[in-house]
C-alpha cells in the first residue's frame, strides 16, 4: 500500500508561473500577472458555481445574447466576474466575451494584452450540477500602447494567441493552460484556495476509442460524418458526450478521443465560436500533440474575420481527427 501522505502537494500555480518566467530573460512579468489575473477570476467563478443553487444564480436570467441563445444567469454573472477581475489586474486593456455583442474596454489602455472568453461554457448543464466550464485566449495587442484596442486586437488569428487555456469545474476544478510551450494541469485546493501543478507536461495519445458528438444530430450530419460514426460503432468505441465543450474536451485530452461538432443543414458553420472556443481549444490540442481541424484546415489556420464567426470543428487524437478528414475529403 502507498503511503497517500508521501506525497505532498507541491507547486502552487503561482510559483510554477514564476518559474516558466524566469525561463524568459526578457520577460516582463506582465503576462504571468495576467495568467494569475485569470485564475483568480477562475477561483471566484468557481465559488459562484458552488453555491449557484443557495444564492438563486440558478436558472435562465431572461435575456439573449448576440448569438441567440438564453443567457443563464451563471453565464452572466460569470461574464461579470471575469470582467472584474481582469479591470482590476490592469494587464487586459480589453475583453471579448460571448455573452456581449462587442469589445469590453477595461479603462486600461497601458495593458499590453486582450482576452477573448467564454465565460461560462456548458449553460444547459449549470442546473442540473454537470461539469461546466471558462475558456480564454490571449493575444498581445497590435494596437500601440496607451490607446485604445480595436478589432484587429481580436482578430489575429490563431497562431497568433500568446496563451489560452480553460478552467473546469467538475469533481474537481482545475485550470489547463498552455503558452505554446506545451500544456500544463492545475488542480484546486478548496481549503487552501490554491491551484497546484497536478498534471505538467499533458500529453493526448494518439489514438483513442471515444468519439463525443451530439448524436441527436444525426439525420442532419454529412454523409462521412455518419460514415466515420459508423465505422467508430462497428469497432465498439466508446460514446461520450457530456455537452459542455470544456469537459468533453478535457476527457479525451487525457484519455484519447475525438470531439466532433460537424456543420449540419441548419448550422453550415456548427455552433462553436472560433474566437474564445475553438481557437484556444486548437492552441492547447496542438501544444499537447493532438489535432484540431475544421474540414478545410486547421483550427489555427482560419481567418477571423468577425468576433462571433462559428466554425465546425473535429478536435482530439491526431488518428481519429486524420481518419475523419480522410473519409470527409473522399466525400468531396
Ligand atoms: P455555451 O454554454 O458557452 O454557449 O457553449 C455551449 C456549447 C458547448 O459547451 C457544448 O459542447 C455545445 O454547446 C453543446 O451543443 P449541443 O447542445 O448542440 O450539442
Ligand atoms: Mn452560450
Ligand atoms: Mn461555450
Ligand atoms: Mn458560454
């Protein structure tokens, strides 16, 4: 039996960040302290996720949003939190976020940074206590210092993203980043309120034998999409599908899989947005070894042309996301 208590835990997030910078000659800290900005906002959603059915934040807060969908009050009390968060730390100068139309200034012009999010990822999940999620991108502003960000600060592109990541708050809650120098796992610590370096150096199989996709979308899905879900049957994989991006994401980055969110007849482009879904989740699955693709390209490669633009996307293991391009491009 392994004594449990041998090992303790040991790196807090804080100084692993002091570490990775320090690696960095000529890093000003500014980023680490934006990194650090963010997974206080992690921390404090977090909170609000575990009392959300105490406090009333459960349920639909009775608006829409730019794309349509009923914001939950999670969704924006979360959005207000993150923004606050980031206004206080002063490395963000500006936000773009799913639940608003168009760019958050933070009022901190001198900040060298924009961050794109979702604030909280999962909504139809919030009130039945299924993991849900918060993803960000960060890019270094275009836009000289001092003024005021615009557009272009946003649409870089995705190669271009200097981190991204995602906290998930599941059994427990933890926060994976990448600076595209591979992908490293933090786990919280409740009573400590610290995240700690549980999971460096993540690493996606290969291979794998799950498949997530919505199912229900099945007579609505290409012909190869249905031919690749078929193959995947016949071979007995498993299918899992949580319904929140962020949760379904993480499972397969540990256990190997591919995440599928293919166009259908009512959604050409999917539903997932490029900016602050699909573009970070590309940056963390290439950076951990694994592939996302869109049918046409990669991820990364696509062209933003406006803040809420959506994109299919075909994400996980390198040889499942290979294996549903080959049969989608024989298609064509
Ligand atoms: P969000 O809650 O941020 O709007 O994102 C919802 C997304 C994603 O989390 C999930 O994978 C997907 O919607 C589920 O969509 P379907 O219900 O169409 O499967
Ligand atoms: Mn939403
Ligand atoms: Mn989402
Ligand atoms: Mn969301």
């Amino acid at each position: 039996q392994e004594n449990v208590l041998a090992n303790p835990v040991g790196t807090t997030l804080d100084r692993y960040i002091m570490r990775k910078q320090s690696e960095f000659p000529f890093a000003t800290g500014e980023l680490s302290q934006l990194l650090r900005d963010i997974a206080l906002a992690g921390k404090i959603i977090n909170r609000e996720v575990n009392r959300a059915g105490l406090i009333d934040i459960a349920g639909a807060f009775g608006n829409q949003n730019i794309q349509g969908e009923q914001q939950q009050k999670l969704d924006v009390v979360a959005n207000i939190r993150f923004i606050r968060a980031l206004k206080n730390g002063g490395q963000a100068c500006a936000i773009l976020s799913e639940e608003e139309d168009d760019i958050i200034y933070t009022g901190n012009d001198q900040g060298k940074y924009v961050v794109a999010m979702d604030p909280l990822d999962g909504s139809s999940n919030i009130d039945v206590n299924v993991s849900i999620g918060t993803i960000f991108s960060i890019y270094r502003r275009v836009t000289p210092v001092g003024t005021q960000a615009t557009r272009e600060d946003f649409l870089q592109g995705g190669r271009k993203q200097v981190a991204a990541g995602y906290v998930l708050y599941g059994s427990s809650t933890m926060l994976v980043y990448t600076t595209g120098h591979g992908v490293a796992g933090f786990t919280y610590e409740n009573s400590l309120g610290e995240f700690f370096l549980s999971h460096p150096e993540i690493r996606i199989p290969q291979d794998g034998a799950t498949f997530s996709c919505n199912e229900g979308y099945w007579y609505q899905y290409p012909e190869s999409i249905r031919a690749y879900l078929t193959t995947c049957k016949q071979r007995g994989y498993s299918g899992r599908y949580i319904g929140s991006l962020v949760a379904d994401f993480h499972r397969n980055l540990f256990k190997g899989g591919i995440y599928l969110y293919p166009p259908t007849e009512k959604t050409p482009e999917g539903k997932l947005r490029l900016l602050y879904e699909c573009y970070p989740l590309a940056l963390l699955i290439e950076q951990a070894g694994g592939q996302a693709q869109s049918g046409h390209e990669a991820i990364l490669d696509i062209e933003p042309v406006y803040f809420h633009q959506r994109c299919p996307i075909y994400v996980g293991s390198t040889d499942m996301v290979k294996e549903v391009l080959s049969l989608a491009n024989a298609a064509h």
